[in-house]
C-alpha cells in the first residue's frame, strides 16, 4: 500500500454521462474537464465521457487543450477561457475551438463568442454581427446552484440577444447545476463538469440525481496509539486527550490535498466513521478510533461512507476545490485507474 492510493472509476464517469443525457434529452453533452479533469486525470475522463455520449471537450486553456489533443486526435475540444493572442497559431494547429470572451475574435479557428449576461466576468457586453469563424454563442450562469431566478433572467437576456441566431450556431448556457434542474437553460448543449465527476452541484448528496462518485481516496492508519488524559496530538496540540483515548495516524496531509480546514471531518476507519482531531500536518493526520485498531486498519479519506461533499461543508469549500487539490506524486500517493 502507498501512503494513500486515489481509484478513478471510468465506469461511474460513463454512469454519469448517461444520466446526464437521459437529463438533457436532445441537447448535446460536453464534458468539462479542465484542470486535468477536476483532478481526476483529463485524458482518463475524457475517454469516458466520450464513450459515454459526450461530443466535446472543454478545458480552459490553449495548453490544456494541447495536452488532450496529442491523446485524443478525433475529439472536438473547446477552450473556455480567454486566449492570448499569441496562443491562437497553437490552437489553430491543434484543431481546437476557442472562445472570444470580448471583441477580439480570431479567424480561421472555430470560434464560440461569450456573453457576459451576470456572471462579470469574461465575457462580451453585446453581440455585435458576428464574424465567419463563429460556430458558437453562449454564457456563463452565476448562480444556477444558488439563485434560479436570477439564472433565468440571465437566460432570458442570453435568449434575446441570440435568437436571430439561434438557427446558425449553437447556444449553450447550462453548467451541471442548470443541466440538472434548469430545462429551459439546456438549449443546443450543456457543459457539465462536477455531475460528470459524481459530485453533487449542490453540495448535497448526489445519488439524489443518481450519479455516482468516480474518486476514491484511501489510506491506512500507519500507528496507533492510546493517549492518557492530559497528553495531545499534533502541533500546537490543538486536541488534548480528555481521557483515554485511541489515535490513529494516517500519512496523509495538506501537502497531498488534505487540507489543514478539514480538522473535525471524518473518515472511514474499517467500517466506523472517525473524527479528524488536532491540526492537520503537511504529511499527517490524526483521527480519534472509538477502540483500538491495528495498524494498517483500511482508512476511506474519499469514498464509501464519506463524500467530497461532506468534507467540503467542514471545511467551508466546495467539493470542486478539494477534488482539484488531491495530488498524487512519486513516492507520496499513487493513482489508479479502474475502466471495469
Ligand atoms: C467550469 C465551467 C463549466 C462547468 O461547470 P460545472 O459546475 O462543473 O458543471 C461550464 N462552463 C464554463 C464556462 C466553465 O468555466
């Protein structure tokens, strides 16, 4: 066993796309999987969303792009973010499909011009006539997790500032949030990232909308401990033991992605949840056993029994930024892929 072993399920990547284009009936599917697929591995997730329905891949940069084209010749990738302009001859080499996020728009590559309808952000304030290497329209929603109605409105301005063109090119509004529980927002397609991944938009539970995690992250207790009343673990010795009390070490820490804010969250301990104590260390954690436990009791830091979702409501976050800081590295934690 590693220090601590991170499973990619393709197979609860390709569940998900299905899921999600039962949900977006006709409107096509286009898997996000920027930041090496929220952490995941972009090429592994990219295989599977495609064999899972998916008809493009969208990532946020020129060399994101460039990276998935060399192991992906066929697919149609689109880059979200702005581009530089000295970046477009690469795009342009690599067949990819860029989006002008204001009135430079680039030529002889695909284009999909942005409308900033709410979010402020990137984005163009009106739609001026648009040039002939557009394929594309779309927005960005800012709150379809959180304010629906102010999504709709953003919607509705998106739909009449585009519906002279709605014939010509495609239009696409939807996150996952919006794919799942905003129908008028699927339009031609949706581009959806954390539902793709298993993790609930919401921040909720996402076997409510049937999909399935696809990240696991393991480890084991590399010692175990019986503290007496008055003895700590842990730096600054944040948690002082009370009465007796059994500790297991997991080596894992802030340095592997297990944030220091996730003090007081629990994992899985063979089959029993077990709280987080004490501060978190760059390559250690401390969890608080209700018995004793052998060394090398299995530890589910991500998975069953315990979500993303779950830890990021400890630590005041959101499932997408944990997901995208788990890190593996030679010798630290090692990354497996399951395609069963
Ligand atoms: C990241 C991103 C998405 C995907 O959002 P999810 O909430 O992960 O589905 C969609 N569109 C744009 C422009 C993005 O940057």
């Amino acid at each position: 066993m590693p220090r601590s072993l991170v499973t990619i399920d393709l197979a609860a990547i390709r569940h998900n796309a299905g899921v999600l284009m039962r949900v977006l009936e006709s409107s096509e599917l286009w898997a996000v999987v920027k930041a090496d697929g929220y952490g995941h591995g972009a090429v592994d997730v990219s295989r599977a969303a495609l064999e899972g329905g998916a008809t493009m891949l969208c990532v946020a940069t020129v060399a994101e792009g460039v990276a998935l084209r060399a192991a992906l010749r066929e697919a149609r990738i689109l880059v979200l973010g702005p581009t530089p302009d000295d970046d477009v001859s690469l795009a342009r080499e690599a067949s990819l499909e860029l989006t002008a996020t204001d009135e430079r728009v680039p030529e002889d590559v695909p284009v999909h011009l942005k409308l900033d309808t709410g979010m402020g952000r990137w984005g163009l304030g009106e739609l001026e006539a648009p040039g002939r290497s557009v394929v594309g329209v779309m927005t960005h929603l800012a709150t379809s997790e959180s304010d629906p109605g102010f999504a709709r409105g953003q919607l509705e301005r998106f739909r009449s500032a585009t519906e002279p063109y709605a014939a010509r090119y495609m239009r696409h509004a939807a996150n996952s949030a919006a794919a799942l529980t905003l129908p008028e927002t699927r339009l031609d397609a949706a581009r959806c990232g954390i539902a793709l991944y298993g993790v609930d938009p919401f921040g909720v539970d996402a076997s409510r909308f049937d999909l399935r995690p696809a990240l696991r992250w393991e480890s084991e207790l590399g010692q175990v401990k019986r503290l007496l009343p008055g003895e700590s673990t842990g730096y600054g010795r944040r948690f002082v033991a009370t009465e007796e009390t059994w500790i297991g070490i997991v080596p894992v820490g802030y340095a592997d992605g297990f944030r220091r804010d996730l003090s007081g969250t629990e994992v899985v301990v063979g089959k029993t949840r077990a709280q987080v104590v004490g501060t978190v260390s760059m390559d250690a954690v401390a969890v608080r056993l209700p018995e004793e436990f052998a060394r090398g009791a299995p530890v589910t830091l991500v998975g069953e029994g315990v979500s993303l979702e779950d830890h990021a409501r400890v630590a005041g976050t959101i499932g997408y930024e944990l997901a995208c800081g788990i890190r593996t590295a030679p010798g630290r934690g090692e990354r497996e892929v399951q395609n069963g």
